[in-house]
C-alpha cells in the first residue's frame, strides 16, 4: 500500500445516513466512490503495472517518464474523483472481471459477501473478488475493512513467496547454467560421433558401389563369354557329334588295351612243346564279379544290348564276346537315332533290354517287337556288369533246358 494512504483512517466516505442508504440500494459502487484506502491495493491487485502504464500514458497524451512507483501513486490519487483515467480504470476492471461480478452477483446479504469472498481467498483468486466484493450493494463498512485487512497480509504472504521463489529461481538459474554447458559438451561430443559416422557410412558405400562395379563388370564377361562361345558352337555345327566320336573313340581304346591283354594272357596260357594238350573247351566258364558261374553256349549268336551307361559299353563287349557271341549296342533312343533299333532288333538273336537307363518309347519298342516276333528278350533293371552277368546265366539255362524238355516222350 501506499505511504500516503496509511495515515487515512479505515473509513467509508459517506456517512452513515448514506451508507445505510447505499447498502440497501441495488446499484453496484464506482471506482471513485469507494473509500481511498480501498483504492492502493484495488489499483495494485487488480490491474497489471505494464497495462497501467499503458492506460497513463493513454491519457497523458504522451509517453510516460516517471517509474513504475510514481505512477501507482499518481493513478490511485486520480481514482478519488470522477475523471477520464477513474472512468477509464472502472472500465478495464468491470471488464476484467466480469465472470466474478456475476458470480457475487448471487450474494443477497452481506454474510453470503463476505463468505465469497473467503472462498476465494482460499483459493487463491483474490483480485477479481476484491473488486466485486467492494463494489457489491451489500458490502457495509465492516467488510470492507476486513477485506483490506485480509489482502493487506495475502501481500505480505505473496512477497514472503516471491522472496523465496527468487532464491529458488536464482539456484535454478545456476543449475541451468551447469546443465547448458554439460549439454553444450554432449553436443560437441555427440556432433564429433556424427561425424565419424558419417565418414564410415560414406565408405562403406564406397566400397559397396565398388563392389556392385565389380559384379556388374563379372556379369558383362560372363555375358560375353557365353556369347562367344555361342559363336563357337555355332561355327562349328557337328560339335556335339564329334563330342560323342571322341567318348566312342577312348572306349574302343579302352577295348583294344583290353584285347590285347587277353592276347598276352592267352600266349602265356599256350603249352610249351611236347606238354600234353588239353581237350579244347567247348563252354566258358564266367566267375562272379562281371562274369558268369555256369557255362553259356552263345557261339556264333548276335546279342543286342539296349541301354545301359555309355561308360560299361566297353565291359558288356568283352563280356559278350568272351562266350563267344557277337555284340551289338543301341543306347535306346537317348543320342542313337530311334529308326535304327527295329533294324538292330531284327538283326539279333538275342536282345538284352537294360531298363533302369533307356526312354520310355525304346522299351515299348523292344517289348512290342519280341512279343510279335517271339525273340528271346531279357529285361535287366540294374545298369551293372553283374546284372548282365545273371540274365546271361538266365539265357543259358533256359537254352539248355529247351532240347531236354524236346527229348522227353
């Protein structure tokens, strides 16, 4: 509050005749007609010190020269009479504060009044109550003082917090300050990171992009020796025959070592002078093990093998012809030329169908012909030397059985 008001007493300004009269009349009291001790703290709660400067300075026609102080006092010494800043500073706080006014507006006495207004100072909202408590028709002198009374301390109280939120505020203001330089460093430090960061992340995809190059470039060769060797083939149109020539070729090597092993063995075999001269073997005993147990009479016979691994082609060959048979081959369709296996079959008299490796048309072709033909025809499942090996054993059984069952009556 203001020095100049402490020495006024705590009264209303009309009389008592008029201030009966007031509080029974309906109409609300004006800023001017208030008392002046009412007016420090009204001026001082009620209105924010940058709008009333605001106000002055309004009025004054001019800017305002004199402190914040001086300008309280000057405006609370305006607001005793009617004039343009009292009119203009009743305004404002009738604005203000209208929500307030309504609601003391429900208050029919003086006691409801005074019990608004110590709801509000419970809470905390003690400018807009001020006002429309004073101005309320049914607020007498007594209320009056005790309502200066009550914000005079809720002053007090607030500069006592105000006092410690500074010394709060200005140790906040140190820990700001420590927590902005640790931030500060952790940026520095984080933003050094990132650029390390960066770097790498630019040559990892250096190197990948290198990479993708480098694949790039192994496609293309690839792409061009493909086609280059395209070319080749295309140049050269018997290039698959003459593979197979070539295959056809180290076999019959592979036979003719093996011929001429037999022949080393078969003069090693030939009795020396005046030794007694065996009796000359009509059968050929096979062994196991890609040759036969029992004797087979196959001499002077054409046996036709159908199918079967090109690699054993030469195995079955000496197997065949060391009982004395002629051997003849067809691979059942797979490189052969298919028209060529009706006239292989005719020229057999035997015809050994390998059918775990030959095409499904060669072995109908085969089964068709000995069924309409009535050739002897032995179908082996397993590709192997001691496959072949039994159903030649089959065969000779079969063939030696066929002129026993001729002699029986």
């Amino acid at each position: 509050m203001c020095d100049k008001d402490q020495s006024l007493p705590v009264i209303s300004n009309c009389s008592s005749g008029e201030a009966d009269t007031a509080a029974l009349a309906s109409r609300r009291r004006r800023l001017w007609e208030l008392s002046h001790t009412c007016h420090c703290p009204l001026v001082g709660v009620g209105l924010p010190l940058g709008y009333l400067r605001k106000l002055v300075g309004k009025m004054t026609g001019g800017r305002v020269l004199a402190d914040d102080y001086e300008v309280h006092v000057g405006a609370v010494t305006e607001c005793g009479a009617r004039n343009r800043l009292s009119e203009a500073l009743q305004k404002e706080l009738e604005r203000r504060y209208a929500p307030v006014i309504l609601r003391f507006r429900g208050a029919k006495t003086t006691q409801q009044v005074a019990q608004q207004w110590r709801t509000a100072v419970a809470n905390g909202d003690v400018a807009g109550a001020f006002w429309a408590g004073l101005t309320h028709p049914r607020c007498d002198a007594e209320l009056e003082e005790q309502m200066c009374r009550d914000l005079h301390m809720i002053q007090h109280q607030a500069g006592a917090c105000v006092r410690a939120d500074m010394g709060k505020f200005t140790a906040l203001q140190e820990e700001n300050a420590r927590l902005a330089q640790e931030l500060a460093r952790l940026q520095q430090r984080s933003q050094a990171m990132l650029t390390e960061k960066t770097g790498e992340l630019e040559r990892q995809e250096a190197l990948l992009l290198r990479a993708r190059a480098e694949s790039i470039g192994k496609d293309s060769l690839i792409d061009g020796l493909r086609l280059d060797l395209a070319q080749l083939q295309a140049a050269v149109p018997a290039l698959e025959s003459r593979t197979r020539l070539v295959e056809r070729l180290a076999q019959m090597d592979e036979r003719e070592k093996e011929l001429r092993q037999q022949i080393a063995e078969l003069k090693q075999a030939q009795p020396r002078p005046g030794a007694a001269v065996p009796p000359p073997a009509t059968k050929l005993e096979v062994p196991t093990g890609g040759k036969l147990k029992m004797p087979i009479r196959l001499v002077d016979q054409s046996v036709l093998c159908v199918g079967g691994r090109s690699g054993n082609v030469a195995t079955y060959r000496a197997l065949i012809e060391r009982v004395g048979a002629q051997f003849a081959h067809h691979d059942g369709g797979l490189e052969d030329n298919a028209n060529l296996l009706d006239s292989s079959l005719a020229a057999a008299d035997l015809v050994i169908c390998q059918t775990g490796c030959i095409s499904h048309s060669a072995y109908w072709r085969v089964k068709d012909y000995c069924k309409r033909t009535g050739k002897r025809c032995v179908f082996i499942d397993n590709p192997s030397i001691s496959s072949l090996a039994r159903g030649l054993q089959e065969v000779s059984g079969e063939m030696e059985a066929a002129p026993l069952a001729a002699l029986q009556p």
